[in-house]
C-alpha cells in the first residue's frame, strides 16, 4: 500500500494482490520507519456498514471502509478512478479517503495472462 497525505485527504494506492487480500476480510498494513525509533503507521481494513471510518490508536491509524464497494471495485478492474469516501462527518470540514488500484499493476497482469493463454 502506498500512502498520499494532503491537506484534505489520504490518497491509498494499493496493487491487486493487496485488493484481494482486503476484499478476503484481512487488514493491510504500511509502516515507515523513522530515525529515533519513530514510526508511523496505517491499517486498512474493510466491514460491513456504509461509512468509512478513520481512528487514531497507540500503534497508527486505522481506516475502515465499506467491504461492498470495494468487492465491486476488484470486479471492474482496471479501473482509473477508484473510490472515494468521506472520513468526516462535518458540513465545515472535507476530509476524504480515495482508494485506488495500482492501474499499471492490473494492465500488466492482463497482458500476461493474454500471454498465457
């Protein structure tokens, strides 16, 4: 998983592998690691409600996100756009989780499963 941080929103890259594997209900995790035993991390996992949720714990940040969307998202693959939602509840503040896809990743795996064959 490869993480973007702006002002308004994470941005979650993840290849196909990782998709899979949140779509079979397991968590992904990324840390980085920094100097002076500092590190921060991020884990993204999906359940079963219709919003999106972020919390901040001991051990990182924790992000879930609706488990149907995103079976939906691996059924359409490649796709460019993704998902987005909403991780803040508040008219004043837009704060937002985009999840997409490693699009190079699914083109090359296409290509060489046309190969295959």
């Amino acid at each position: 998983m490869k993480i973007q941080l702006q002002e308004d929103q994470w941005r979650l890259r993840l290849d196909e592998d990782e998709l899979a594997a949140l779509c079979a209900g397991e968590t992904i995790a990324c840390r980085s690691r920094l100097p002076r035993g500092l590190s921060i991390s991020f884990f993204l996992h999906t359940h079963d409600h219709t919003d999106a949720t972020v919390r901040g714990e001991s051990d990182g940040w924790h992000m879930a996100v609706p488990r149907a969307p995103v079976v939906e998202l691996q059924s359409r693959l490649p796709d460019r756009d993704g998902l987005s939602f909403d991780l803040v509840h508040d008219p004043a503040v837009d704060f937002r989780l985009l999840l997409q896809v490693d699009v190079h990743d699914s083109k090359r795996r296409r290509r060489a499963a046309s190969v295959v064959v």
